[in-house]
C-alpha cells in the first residue's frame, strides 16, 4: 500500500510538473494563450509526443493535429476495443494551466508508472490530446474530438482568424489537410469508452472540501444574441412613462433570466454581453444588444426555460414599446455519462477511501463530442481559488492530482472486470 501511494503521488507530482512545462509554449510571454495551429501549439504537440514516447506509447497525429498516444495491451488482446482518455491543449486567451491539459497529462502520468513496472491491460488506452476544443481563432469548438468522433464540419474549414487566415489554409501550413479529417474519424467498434480527467471549473468540490466528483451529465445549452431598437430622446425632457429606453429593457430581460433560471438546481442563465449602443450619459439608449446563454442537466428544464424567457422577452417588448430581435447562435443537447462508467468511477473513489460526489458539468467538453461514438464519463478534480477557470489564477494541488491519478488508475485497473 505504501509503494502505491508513492505511486500516486508521483503521478500527482509528475503532472504538475508537466503542466508548468507546457504552459512555457504561449503565445504571449505574459500570459498562457496557445491557439489552434499556431507555432506555439505545434511545439506543445511536439512536447507532448515527446512524453508520450517516454512513457512507452507509440505516438502518431491526425489531420485535425491531434495528438494521438497508444499504450499497447498485452499479447493477444491487441486488436480489443481501447479504453480512450485525454482532453484538449488549446487554451482561452489568458488561460489557466490545467484546463483540458491536465486531462492529458494526468492519465500519461499513470501510463509512465504501469510502463516502468512492465505492466499491460487487456484492451489499449488511448490519450488523445484535441488539438482544438476552446473556438478561440477560428470561432468553431470542439474541432479535434469533432474529426475523432466523425461530426466534424466541414464548413467551418471557411473561418477565418483575425489575420485573414482561413482555417484550411492555417491547416495546410501546419502540414495538415482539411480535407484528410474526414478520414481521422475512429468506427464505434474501435472505442471501449472515453474517459476524461477535468479540473471542475466551479466551486462544489471546494466548498464541500472534496478532491474529486464523478459527473453525471454534461449540461445542453441554448444561445442567442438579442438586439433592441426603442427611441434615444434627451435624458432631461423624456418623462419616463414615454420612454422607449433599450437598455432598461435588456436590463429587464436580464432580471427575468435570473429569476427564472434561479428556481431549480442544475439550470443557469446568464447574460455575458450587455451593449448599448452610442451611450453617453445624458442620453436615454435607443439600441442595445445583449446574449442569453441557458443550460441545464436535464433538456427539458433547458427547453421549458427558454421558452419562458423567450415569452417574457415579447411581454417586455410590447410594455416598454420597442423591439427585440432574437438570433439563435448555439443549441446543444446534454449529454448523460453513461451509469456504467460512473458507477466504475465510483468504486474508484470509494477504495480509495473517499466520499462519492455526483454532481453535472455546466461547462462543455470534449467528451460532449466523443458521446457520439462511446459511452462517456468524467472525473472531475477539485481547483482552488473559489473554483476560477479560464484564467491565470485557475489552480489545483499535487495532492488533488495524486487523489485523481489514484482515482483513474484503479479504474483502468478494473475496466471490463
């Protein structure tokens, strides 16, 4: 028990490790920002093969940049079905350490550990880094999971950066060809499961001062963008009751969305972009513009609060007298983790000595992608810092990286028992 403890924290420690590596490959020398194919994520793929060649994986990449990692099974059980894991590399502008590349590093950490003792499974695993999750440069998510999974569009190979430079040609500069993705698509029958380790991103775990959580659904979500046009008049001679003010109206869509989505746990609304248009001070605003972003667990109280908002968005246009034009930009149904990996993850947690916390994930991720080939699941690994993500201040301990690499290895170790 004591050497495997050892074990586990240097798992622990040996992804830690890796994660301030990685984050040295920035495009910026005064923030973690490293976007699809530019230079500086192509040397972190080629930081990560490099890894995972260490750890005894045979390494390759797929049209979309994937990095693709196997660890062998043992003889005779070459051709089974893999056991998938990993997450992507990318990151937002002034991003954190651990988002998606902890889901990477961790799993390769336990892989180096089961290399070193010559130990081997009955199926391969897997670690896929996505070279794309996060839509930052070309304004498309989930790029790399979408070419594993096969749902990867071919359209979006038409965005553009802010440069000018089409997706396509970013990608044939790279050594890539968009129209190789295609056949970077897995078949259903090679994919056991797909297992991804992710920092939580919120604050449960933290304020129940619990390492790790099994997830049970990755939320859907419904977006749109809203504009509203009423009157600017002066901000000294329009009496109030004759105003056609747009902001207050948006102001008011946005209390509405709170209240509603503020009455069952699971469901969030949030309006992230508030705009008014020409404002100055002594002007009541005629044009605003604002998004509603609403997810749920469960699709039907996503659906049911939506179309409430949607509802009370047309009561407040007719009572202020003005209008609000609404644009869907985003709808995605949720995606359940499958119970029987949930259930692996949490006789997991339970023999390592630890409470069960099944809690759902607001934030989208890869594993949202791989649901269309595999049955998902997702452990979930506590941050700190009131549960910040998508920043500089994002972090976690080693010792809630060694709980997690315990946690994935003695699921591994009992996968298809």
């Amino acid at each position: 028990m004591k050497d495997a403890q050892e074990q586990f924290r240097r798992c622990g420690r040996q992804s830690m490790q890796w994660a301030d590596q990685l984050a040295l490959h920035s495009e910026s020398p005064d923030m973690l920002t490293r976007t699809y194919l530019t230079k500086e994520h192509q040397a972190a793929a080629e930081q990560l093969m490099g890894w995972m060649l260490q750890a005894g994986m045979t390494v390759r990449r797929d049209h979309a940049g994937n990095v693709i990692g196997r660890y062998a099974a043992q003889p005779g059980a070459e051709d089974a079905p893999a056991l998938v894991t990993g997450s992507h590399f990318d990151t937002v502008r002034n991003a954190g350490k651990y988002d998606g590349n902890l889901g990477i590093l961790l799993p390769l950490a336990c892989i180096a550990e089961w290399h070193r003792q010559g130990r081997r499974f009955a199926f391969p695993i897997d670690v896929i880094g996505f070279s794309e999750e996060e839509g930052v440069r070309f304004k498309a998510t989930l790029l790399g999971s979408r070419a594993v999974a096969g749902t990867f569009d071919q359209s979006v190979l038409e965005n553009r950066d802010a440069a000018g430079i089409s997706m396509r040609e970013a990608l044939q500069a790279a050594g890539f060809s968009g129209a190789g993705i295609a056949g970077s698509a897995w078949p259903r029958e090679s994919v056991a499961a797909f297992v991804e380790v992710h920092i939580e991103q919120g604050p449960l775990l933290l304020n129940e001062g619990i390492p790790v959580g099994v997830v049970t659904a990755i939320s859907g979500a419904t977006r749109f963008m809203a504009e509203v046009c009423g009157l600017a008049g002066h901000a000294g001679t329009v009496p109030m009751h004759m105003r056609r003010d747009a902001a207050m109206a948006a102001a008011e869509v946005g209390l509405f969305i709170e209240r509603r989505c503020g009455i069952k746990p699971g469901l969030v609304g949030t309006m992230g972009i508030l705009e008014v248009a020409n404002a100055a001070a002594n002007v009541v605003p005629g044009n605003a513009g604002f998004s509603i972003d609403i997810r749920a667990e469960q699709d039907a109280d996503r659906v049911s609060a939506v179309a409430d908002v949607v509802a009370e968005i047309e009561r407040i246009a007719v009572r202020r007298n003005v209008d609000i034009r609404l644009r869907k930009t985003h709808e995605a149904s949720s995606v359940p983790c499958a119970p029987h990996l949930q259930v692996g993850l949490a006789h997991a947690i339970e023999a390592s000595g630890l409470p069960v916390r099944l809690l759902p994930s607001g934030a989208g991720h890869d594993a949202m992608a791989m649901a269309a080939i595999a049955d998902v699941a997702m452990l979930f690994v506590r941050c700190g810092n009131g549960g910040i993500s998508h920043h500089p201040d994002e972090t976690m301990t080693e010792d809630d990286a060694a709980v997690a690499a315990q946690v994935f290895s003695r699921f591994v170790e009992n996968f298809g028992a």
